[in-house]
C-alpha cells in the first residue's frame, strides 16, 4: 500500500529478527499509493453498511401488509441505492487515478493501468487453530503460539506490501504458508470455523467464506496486482526500466493465468474467468506497447526497411488494445470495469495504429526507389505490409511509379490523422482521461505531425483523393508471453512422492531407513533433493463445497482447487531443512541515416507541461 518502510521491518534476504517473515509497509505512511488505499478501504465498509441497510429493508418490504410502511420501506431504499451508486462511482475513481502509480522522470511517456489490491478484514487464527491441535495432534495448542501469531503477523504485512520485489516475496511465503495451513489444518470434511473476508477490487461488494482458497486466489490477485504497479512505475525512459516493465507485466499476467486456471467458481466477480481473461490481456497488451517502446528507445532509421518494420510493431500493439477493448465492452465486464479502462484502451488502439500508417507514408514518400537500392527486397518487405495490394497494384508497380506511392502515402496520412482526432475525441469523452495533460500532449503532437506532413504533401491543382489505405498487417520480433513466476509453482514433498537423490546422493535403490538417515542428518541450511511425482492424481479427494455469503448477492460455492504443476511429469530439485515448527515447513530464504523516435514529453518537474521540439524536422521526435 506504501512505500515506507516501518523501522526494523523488510530486509532484502532472509527472515526478520524477530520472527520468521519480513513486515509489509506502514500503513499509516501518507504516500499517494497509500491514500489511494486507504479510501478503498473505507469505501469498502460504507458499501458493506449500505448493503446490509438495502438487505434489511428488503426483507421489511417483504414482510410487511402495511402500506404506509411500504412506502416508506421503498422511500428508503431509493435513498440506500443511490448511496451504493455513488459510492460504486467514487470507487471507480480510484481505480481511474492511474498518475499516482506513474514513475516521474524528466521525460514521461503514455500511462499504464494498474491493478488495486484487494482489501480484507482481519482474522484471528489463534482459537481455531489451537482447538484443532489439541482435537487432531491431541498437543497443547498454547505451545504454538508464538508461530500462531508470526503467522497472523505475516498476513497482516501483506495487507500493506511494498511496491518492489520485497513485497512480492512478502506475498508469496504468505502464499505458500496457506498451502501448508491447507494441508494440515483444512480438513475436505470439516470446516475449522474461520471466516475469511474479501472485497471485489472493481464493486467493493464484500465476499464471505470459510475456505481457505478465497484466501489463496485473493493472494494470487493482489500478487498480481503488485506486479502490474511494479510495472506501472518503471522508468520507461531507459532500457533497464522498460525490460523491467516488460517482466513485471508477464509476471501480472502469469500469475493471472495460474489464478485463472488453478481457482474456479470464484465467487468474486473481479476473480471470475470473464474478468481474469480479460485482465490478462490487458497485462500482455501493456507488455507489449512497453516493448515497443524499447524498440525505439534508441530512435528508428529514417529509412525504408525500418520504417516499415515499425509499422508493423505499432499496428501489433494496436491489435492488442483491440483486442483488450474487444474484451471489456461485453456483458457483463463492461458493467464493471472503470469507463476509464475502456476509454484508454479504445485510445491507445487508434494510436498506435495511427502510428503505424505514419511510419508507412513516410517510408512511401519519403524513400523513392533507387538504382542502387535492392528491389526485389524492397518488393518483398511491400507485399508482406498488407493483405491486399492497394487498388489491386503489385508491389513493384508500386515503388516504381512516384504517383501511385505519392497517393497510397498519402491515403495512409489520412488515416493517421483520422486515426489520432479519434483518439483525441476518446480523450475528451472521459473525465479521468482529460486530467492526464501528458496524454493530451503526446495525442496533440502526433495529430500536429501527421497534418504537417500531409500539407507538405499536397499540391493545389490535385483532385481530391478518396482512395482508403488498406489496413497494416501487425507484426513483431518479439511477443509478450505470459510468465509464471517461480514463487507460486508448488514447492515442497507431497504423499507419493520418490524420492531418487538427497544432496549428491543418489537413492534410488537405498532403503527407507537409509534414506531417513540421509535426512535427518541436514543441517540448518537445507539440501536440495530430486523426486519424481506421479501423474494419477484420480484418487485424491475434492474439496468439498461450503455455503458462501457474498454481499447480499446470490449465494455461491467455494473455489475447488485444481492441480496445476506441468513441471510434475519430470523430475524436479526441492530443498528440504530442518525447521522448528510446522509454520515454517517448506519455507525457503530467498538469495547514417536520420533517427527518429516517438512522440515524449521533456518534465522539469513533478507532472508539469512538456515541452516538444519541431514535430517536422526529419530529425524531431515523432
């Protein structure tokens, strides 16, 4: 939620001094991420008081004959709806307000979109957890307090993560801890009687229920959502930011993924697998415009085959903003999602593929060909730009006859410009959109070009042109790919697990006491083991359903958790070491020609008006 650190809290490596996991960040630290946080959560609570009231008054109007308090009854439940509706209003806001989340440099680029984290209530594990150890393991429970509290400690640090690398780690040793807890105290047959508390990161509609895997997928949401502010912020003036920006999206979406296909009938609709299919692409469309942008960080070749190339690259993140847009004005996202999420996907979509047919007439009419240039190269880099050759023309007519490239240039200026007004237009449609001057600027800039260099293509005495450029086929040299990170893949023995070596010794062949010896002989540090899973997992039983309360909202069932480890088919190193409670088991310490460039803006300051150069001159930015 912050960025403060709290004294003597996060280290970089290994456990914390006093206990076994690193702290979150101070929550009362007033940071612009924190605050945003923080209205989140007390969004949250006057929309749960509000629910409650209409669920009330609901079941008076149901009950009651009387018609005077019918009218009063409904009377109020007007009021209570448009309360909800304002505050579903103000929490859209929130997560509208994406220029906290941006890194501030002396240049900035377009924003990124960030995902909110998922707030909570507290729990207390203490009772249950203590009453089932002296029931299940027939021990004192009181003995395991100190643990019982580090862990309620470590879930109350990831309520407040750090944007960085540190708060991830802090989310997943919480993840894992959950997968032990699961195992050893979340019996299929029996609920343990803690109830865990989450609220729908887009309605702020509060989900009940007492199995823990709406704990394990809001964990992987959040763990996803620091991701994407991770990449959000990343300086993306420098190679080093971008590929960070580039992983940290990948992670986003790989882990969205994992949650995805891992966690089904949620009973968040911000968890569903409409809404997760639809936030994955988003992170993969970011991805994508972040390695763009890295691509022409140096600049571009005023040149034919790079120009054309580029153009490719830029329709390619064109199609991925479209295809995101595609996927969040169905129902029922579109009734979810923030207008602002739409409207900047819609904008960056005619952006970037205006970008594209900018590249394509500057390369048509700015490059004629030339005895010393290599036709049938130049040929075969035309034909694979377009599905259809403009007006039927091969591609060598076409580069060898000044007029028909003068007019197809010219046709793929109309359409920049057509392009970039209707970006502007989405601009001016959005409230939240209108404050990003930076967004308005870079829009501004690309339109002023592309009519400058339209006007110096144009001759008095020519007839006006109808002609419609066809459309850029997308292409990349790299395409963002989704990353599961490494810290939420299953770690640790499972039953039915072979063992086949402990260290550098191999035993395959060794007995169960020889093979016990081996392990009991580790020292504090670990050792690294090799097994092999099996495959068959028919037999092992399903979780069974447990009745959830959402909010008012029709009840659902709790997650089943799936089986999801591709890398079980093979054999996998695992460490294992001696540790001294069951809180801690499976826990590891984690050790010539002209450039050109796209449209930036040059900050002195925090968010102030940027400044462009000669948006014409062959050496400018574009």
């Amino acid at each position: 939620m912050t960025d403060t650190l709290i004294p003597n809290g996060c280290k970089t490596n290994g456990p914390v001094e006093n206990g076994y996991f690193k702290k979150g960040c101070n929550p009362f630290a007033q940071t612009g991420r924190s605050k945003l946080q923080n209205k989140r959560a007390l969004l949250n609570q006057q929309i749960i008081k509000q629910m409650r009231m209409r669920a009330g008054a609901e079941n008076l109007l149901k009950a009651t004959s009387n018609n005077k308090v019918r009218e009063q009854v409904v009377l109020e439940l007007s009021y209570v709806n448009s309360d909800l509706q304002l505050l579903m209003e103000q929490l859209e806001g929130l997560n509208s307000s994406v220029e906290v989340y941006q890194n501030v440099q002396e240049t900035a680029s377009i924003p990124l979109i960030p995902l909110g984290l998922k707030e909570t209530k507290d729990v207390d594990f203490s009772v249950h957890i203590k009453d089932f150890i002296l029931e299940h393991y027939s021990e004192d429970g009181s003995n395991f307090q100190d643990q019982i509290d580090d862990l309620m400690d470590l879930r109350q640090a990831c309520r407040t993560p750090s944007r960085n690398p540190s708060g991830v780690d802090l989310l997943a040793n919480y993840f894992s801890q959950l997968s032990f807890l699961e195992t050893r105290f979340f019996s299929p047959t029996r609920q343990l009687g803690i109830f865990f508390t989450w609220y729908d990161s887009f309605t702020g509609m509060p989900v009940c229920q007492q199995n823990i895997s709406l704990e394990k997928a809001s964990m992987l949401f959040n763990m996803a959502a620091l991701y994407s502010q991770i990449g959000t912020r990343a300086d993306r003036q420098t190679q080093a930011g971008l590929e960070d920006a580039i992983a940290a999206f990948q992670k986003s979406a790989g882990v969205l993924h994992f949650l995805k296909e891992t966690f089904t009938h949620t009973p968040s609709y911000d968890m569903s697998p409409a809404m997760l299919s639809m936030l994955i692409r988003l992170m993969l469309a970011q991805a994508q415009e972040c390695m763009f942008e890295l691509i022409t960080l140096p600049g571009i070749r005023n040149e034919f085959f790079s120009l054309l190339k580029m153009a490719q690259e830029a329709a390619k993140v064109g199609e991925t903003y479209s295809q995101v847009h595609q996927s969040m004005i169905q129902t029922p996202i579109k009734n979810n999602v923030p207008f602002f999420w739409t409207t900047m996907s819609h904008l960056k979509t005619n952006h970037y593929n205006s970008l594209g047919h900018y590249f394509v007439s500057t390369a048509l009419l700015d490059h004629q060909l030339t005895p010393s240039d290599d036709e049938d190269k130049q040929e075969k880099a035309l034909s694979q730009l377009y599905d259809a050759m403009p007006e039927g023309r091969s591609p060598l007519d076409i580069l060898k006859n000044k007029d028909d490239r003068r007019r197809i240039g010219k046709a793929h200026l109309q359409r920049s410009v057509m392009g970039h007004e209707e970006a502007i237009r989405t601009h001016s449609c959005c409230r939240h959109l209108q404050k990003l001057d930076i967004l308005s600027d870079i829009l501004q800039a690309s339109l002023k070009r592309s009519l400058t260099k339209f006007d110096q293509n144009d001759k008095e005495d020519e007839f006006t042109d109808y002609m419609l450029a066809p459309d850029i086929i997308s292409k990349t040299e790299k395409k963002a790919e989704m990353e599961i990170p490494a810290a939420i893949k299953a770690e640790g023995l499972r039953e039915g697990d072979y063992i086949v070596a402990v260290g550098d010794t191999e035993c395959k062949w060794l007995g169960v006491s020889d093979v016990m010896k081996l392990l009991k002989d580790v020292d504090e540090e670990g050792v690294n083991i090799r097994v092999v899973s099996m495959m068959d997992s028919s037999n092992q039983p399903m979780p069974t359903k447990s009745a959830t309360y959402c909010g008012g909202l029709p009840k659902t069932y709790s997650m089943i958790c799936l089986a999801h480890d591709e890398d079980d088919k093979n054999p996998k190193s695992r460490k294992v070491a001696k540790k001294p409670s069951f809180l801690s088991w499976g826990l590891k310490n984690k050790k010539s020609s002209s450039m050109l460039s796209l449209p930036t803006a040059d900050y002195n300051g925090l968010w102030n008006r940027p400044t462009y150069p000669n948006s014409y001159n062959e050496s400018a930015l574009y």
